[in-house]
C-alpha cells in the first residue's frame, strides 16, 4: 500500500473510530431500548433508523440517504393520496404555511400526519376530550388534525419565530379557540434561548412540570418534535408523564441519543408503557409511541 493510501486508511480509522466509540459504550443501552419495543415490525424500524442515523455520522448524509429503508413507497403514495383527497373534500383545511399555496404542496406536511394516524397503535392517538400537549408544534398541522380527532383543546409550543406566526394565524382561523399557541421551548430546565435572526425577543425555556401544575393542565395526549430536544422535554416533564401517564408519540430520530435514551426515559418514568415505533417519512424518521 502506498504512503498515501495508508494515510488516508489511518485517517479514515480515526474518524470511525471518533464517531462509532460513543455507540460502542452506549450498546447496552441500545439492547435494553430495543428490547422494551413490543413488536417485531417496531424493532426492525428502530435498527434500520440507528443503522442510518450511525452511517450518516460518518459518511454524510448524502451518502447515508442511500442506505436509508423509510416508508414503503406504496405506503407513502397511499397517505399522499388520503390528504390530498381529504384536502381536496375539506375534510381538513389548508393551513397558512412559508411554502407555496395549495393542496399538493400542503399534502406533505398532512402526510406525515395521516401516516402517524394510521401506524400507530391505536391506543396511543389522542383521544376525544384530550387535552394534547403539541411541543414542536411548527405550523400547527398536528395541533389542528388534533382538533379533529374530537381533542378538547391543544397547548402548542413552538420556538422558532417565523413558524410560530404561521401557528398562530393558523390557531386564530382554524382553532375554534382551542388552540393555545405559546412561543416557548419545553426543556429540563428554565432559562431563555438568545434572541433569533436580529429579533430582540428571548425564547423561554420552560419545564412541562412547573407549566402544567400552574396551570393545572393535565394532558392526555402529548406530541413531542424537537430538533435534539425530546430528551430534555421529557425530563422537563417527568412528573407530568408519572402521575397522568399520557399516550405519546416522540420523534426520536432528530438525535442519535433519542433513539435509545427516549424509550429508556419512558420506560423508567412508566414502567408499564407499552411502546411502538413507526416510520414517519419516506426516507427516514421514526416516531415512537407510547400508551398504558
């Protein structure tokens, strides 16, 4: 081997060895989440979503999205399919949204919806008279689907400025005034986000705990979607999830550590949840439920 390809192999080994080690100390834990899965389909999402979230760490994503086994094409094209039906017949409404106007591209943010709806197990959706925590509730297409499951009212944070103003228009219209839109990032602690993209405005951090018992909020459905951030939010709301013991759905695929560290969390604070996964989107993403 020459001097240079035996440097770049040493090169290479270094970089692996950087981004596999971590997962190499975490693999008892990785054992332990895959085994409180409760079925076969849920545990073979949950290793080809770690094998993708692992080859994405080191080689990249556009090399790792080859690799990627997310939804079943026909499976995709059939929920596309539903909300762009059910748009069309005003089943739902079209939401106020950054991107371009109409039901084809609005049917993708949906999609995700219905996909949820249908791969979840049935009693870890939300329920008529929920009150339904949305945390990472973007442009509020779940918050309002939500509504029409028969939720008695929904509290949704988002953080990030310009997708909070489209929560809230779309709150204000189609909300029927149980929406509740905070700006505001659910965490294990208190504190404030500095202010974003020139605003002067700081984003509070807030502990679900402290929220709900000063509200006296006890929800029976909780969403969580953050960017990295479900681990802290379900910290932040431990309490919240041991004493109401909430139906769940948790995207744990934002962060590496959320694939084991969420249901190893869950499973602690609520020995007795039976937990599933399910893919998301077409080329990756899971989300994990969560119900008594």
């Amino acid at each position: 081997m020459s001097h240079a390809l035996e440097r770049i192999r040493q090169i290479m080994d270094c970089i692996v060895s950087e981004k596999v080690f971590p997962l190499v100390a975490a693999s008892s834990q990785i054992e332990q989440a895959t085994q409180c899965l409760g079925d076969e389909l849920s545990r073979n999402i949950h290793d080809r979503e770690l094998s993708f979230l692992i080859l994405r760490q080191i080689i990249g994503d556009a090399a790792a999205y080859g690799f990627a086994g997310g939804l079943g094409a026909e499976e995709w094209k059939s929920a596309l399919r539903t909300a762009r039906e059910s748009l069309a017949d005003g089943r739902i409404p079209s939401l106020e949204t950054p991107i371009a106007s109409g039901s084809a591209a609005l049917a993708g943010l949906y999609a995700s919806v219905f996909v949820m709806n249908a791969a979840a197990l049935s009693e870890a959706a939300p329920r008529e008279g929920d009150v339904m925590l949305d945390i990472g509730a973007r442009y509020g297409e779940t918050s309002v689907w939500a509504l029409g499951r028969g939720v008695a009212e929904v509290r949704a944070f988002e953080a990030d400025r310009k997708a909070f103003g489209f929560l809230c228009r779309n709150a204000e219209h189609l909300g029927r005034g149980r929406i509740m839109a905070e700006n505001a990032l659910p965490a294990d602690r208190d504190g404030a986000l500095p202010p974003e993209d020139g605003g002067k405005k700081k984003i509070p951090l807030v502990r679900m705990d402290d929220w709900c018992e000063e509200r006296q909020v006890r929800p029976g459905f909780i969403r969580v979607d953050l960017a990295g951030g479900a681990l802290a939010a379900i910290v932040g709301a431990q309490r919240v999830i041991r004493t109401q013991k909430p139906r769940m759905a948790v995207n744990v695929s934002h962060a590496l550590g959320d694939m084991w560290n969420v249901p190893l969390a869950l499973k602690q604070l609520v020995p007795e949840y039976r937990l599933a996964c399910r893919a998301s989107a077409p080329a990756g993403g899971v989300m994990l439920y969560a119900a008594v």
